[in-house]
C-alpha cells in the first residue's frame, strides 16, 4: 500500500493530473481515490458540458492562461482519442444600453487573451446566428464548444490505468497523518503510505486540506446551479450558446441557453446557497455543511453583500415564471410551458475570511500535500492544462529521487 503520489478525487481535474503524472513519468507509483462507487458523480457530470474559451477571466490569471491552453490540449486530445466534441460557436448578448461597457471589456480581455477571432456583430449579424434572440449588439465567439466531460473522465482514466496507474472507487479518505518521511492516508477501507499527496476532492477541498493545515483561510461555499430544459418542439428557438453579458454586481455569469452533444437544449443556471455540499434537490439538508457555512465569517459576510441577488436567485429556484422571465431577457417567445425541468449541479466556490470570493484557480503546496483548493468553471477546459500545472509542481519534489524509492 505504498505509492509515491496518492491523488484524491475522482474529477476531471484529480484525473487529468495523474494522467499527466504517468505521462511525464511513467515509473512513479501514483493512485487516485475516489470515495463514489464510479467517476465524475458530482462537479463534473453535473456540469453544463461547454468548452470555455477563456473570454472572461483576467489576463495573465491562473484561469486565463490554463484555459487558453487547456482548451487546446483538450480539443486535441479529443481529436487523438475519439471523444465526441462540437465547437459551435456561442454569442455574448447585450440587451440594453447599459451593458455596452461591460460587454466592450469582456471583448477587450478576449483580444488580451489572444482570442483573435472573436468578433463585434450588430443587432442584425446577431439575428443571423440567433434568429429568435432580442440583443442590440455582441459578441460571437467561434472557440465555444460543447461535450460530455464525463466521457472526457472515463478516457483519461483508462489511460491512466493503462499507464500503469492505480485507481481505487468507493474508499473515502477519513484522515491523513504526515511525518518526516511521507504521509499516511486513512480511508474507510484501507491505509496508505505515500510520499505526496495531491488533494482534488472539489466540493470537499478544504476539509481535506484543513487535515493538514488547520489554519486554512478559505472554505468552501456550496453554490447549486439548477437547469430547465426546452421541450423538443421549442429547441429550434436556439441554434448554438447564448450568454447574456455577466451582472458585475454578482459573481455568476448569468441564465443562460446551451445546446448539449447528446441532444437536447439546457436553460439556466441560476445560483442558489445550497444546504448540502453534494444537494441537488431544492430539500437536501446536512446540518454540518449548513452551520459550517454559517460559522465562516467570510460567508456570512458575503450573503450580507450580495442577500438582495441572492433573494431573487433564490425566487427563481421556486417560480418557474420568474425563471421563466430571466430567459425572456434573452429570447422573448419562450414560454414557461415550453420549459420542463432539468438537472442540477452544485458548485464549490472558495470564500475568504474576509469575505472575498475567489475568483482565480488556488493552489496550496505544503510538505507533504498539494491542495486543489479552488477549481471552479472553466476548470473542465482547464483540466489538462491544470494537471500538468499540478503534476509538474509534484515532479520538482522527486527531480533527484528515482521514483518508488521513497
């Protein structure tokens, strides 16, 4: 039971790391636990399935630079590998004079970031991708894609296995115990020696990190993202992506409508506090994922900044004619009987202590442990590019050790 990298977390980002681990060094021991009985049950399967270009985030950010190169590395890996992938194209929408600003910098970061074939479109190019969209200007961005990120998973496990990488299900880690030498891991079945450890646990991140770093000082804040979709008679009304341009006032992007690979129109998410880190039913309670929230000072800060968006988001997840009216902004034919509803993800978004929202990729090296503390969207795109990040941070600590020696 003794390996020279332990990754937890049966993601997309814990298996793009080990993958990139066995590629860049295929004599090292590395397993990856995953406390479910199967791959990608929570964040990743329960995504909206797009290939993010990176027109959003801040030049230069963590986010920025792993989503433009990962976005790459995954179409191609895709292309070599036989996964099924579509770059549709999506258009940003302003609806109203007041977003033009907003929507001016989204295109300037875009050209920042090396997006060079984005384009401006008037009211009318937008009608010529959107036919049924009420805009008066925006933004096409041809890089947009859709896929199944859950197909994506089951590929780069299968290549880490056949790599000679080991991947246990259905063993969740209850402890870790660190000495000079390496780290113990205690899961629910058996114990491991490990030299490093590479926590990828997602909504669960900070409690795996505070094992090791008691003064840990962020947590993590569950957000759930809950969906309609289209009736089949009524996905005419939408041809590719369409994105509204992000509220600055609130760290979402916004409604939105997504044609999905396997068939089918998503709309939504909205974005509610969820009661339960894995909830994704409007019900689902935990008591210690609750009171833990509550007793953060950074989120009761939070709710009390953004407690008048969060009323309204929170409205929308129990009307269906509110919700109904948020999709209007953007196609005013849809109708609520024209929506039935769809599935529900929850998203793990890092909160400080002072009330800020992380908004890049963190990552936290300590002895014997690299925590994955904050990988939210685009981080499916990213995945590759954020293994390789963590593999070769990983790599540095065994550059002079031959690996298995440990």
């Amino acid at each position: 039971m003794q390996y020279d990298i332990l990754i937890i977390g049966g993601g997309i980002v814990g298996l793009a790391t080990a993958l990139r681990l066995k590629q860049q060094k295929p004599g090292l021991k590395v397993i990856l636990l995953e406390k479910e009985k199967s791959l990608a049950r929570h964040q990743t399967g329960n995504n909206s399935g797009v290939i993010h270009s990176g027109i959003y985030y801040k030049p230069g950010s963590l986010k920025a630079t792993n989503c433009i190169r990962g976005y790459n590395e995954l179409v191609q890996f895709c292309q070599d590998n036989g996964v099924p992938y579509d770059l549709c194209g999506k258009v940003i929408v302003a609806t109203s004079p007041s977003e033009l600003p907003a929507l001016e910098n989204i295109y300037t970061r875009g050209i920042q970031n090396g997006l060079t074939k984005i384009r401006k479109i008037t009211r009318e190019e937008l009608r010529e991708y959107e036919p049924h969209v009420a805009g008066i200007s925006g933004i096409h961005v041809p890089y947009t894609g859709i896929i199944d990120y859950t197909e994506v998973c089951l590929k780069y496990a299968q290549l880490f296995t056949k790599a000679g990488g080991v991947l246990k299900l259905g063993e969740k880690v209850l402890d870790i115990r660190t000495s000079l030498r390496g780290a113990e891991v205690v899961t629910d079945g058996p114990t491991y020696q490990t030299s490093l450890i590479v926590n990828c646990a997602g909504l669960f991140s900070d409690r795996i990190a505070a094992l090791t770093r008691p003064n840990l000082d962020v947590r993590i804040i569950p957000f759930r993202g809950e969906y309609y979709e289209l009736n089949k008679n009524k996905e005419y009304l939408v041809k590719s992506l369409i994105y509204p341009v992000p509220d600055p006032n609130f760290p979402f992007l916004g409604v939105h409508f997504t044609r999905m690979i396997k068939g089918g129109v998503e709309a939504g998410p909205n974005a509610v506090f969820a009661f339960k880190r894995e909830g994704y039913r409007r019900t689902d309670f935990d008591w210690e994922d609750f009171s833990g929230a509550l007793a953060w000072p950074g989120f009761r800060k939070v709710a009390l900044k953004y407690w008048q968006t969060g009323l309204g988001e929170y409205y929308r997840s129990f009307s269906k004619a509110a919700f109904t009216k948020a999709l209007q902004k953007l196609i005013p034919e849809i109708r609520e009987e024209d929506l039935h509803e769809g599935s529900a993800g929850v998203r793990a978004q890092a909160c400080d202590r002072t009330g800020g929202l992380i908004d890049d990729f963190m990552i936290l090296e300590d002895q014997h442990i690299i925590n994955v503390c904050n990988a939210p969207s685009p981080a499916a795109t990213s995945s590759l590019s954020i293994g390789r990040t963590v593999s070769e941070m990983a790599l540095k600590r065994f550059a002079t050790v031959p690996a298995s020696t440990l």
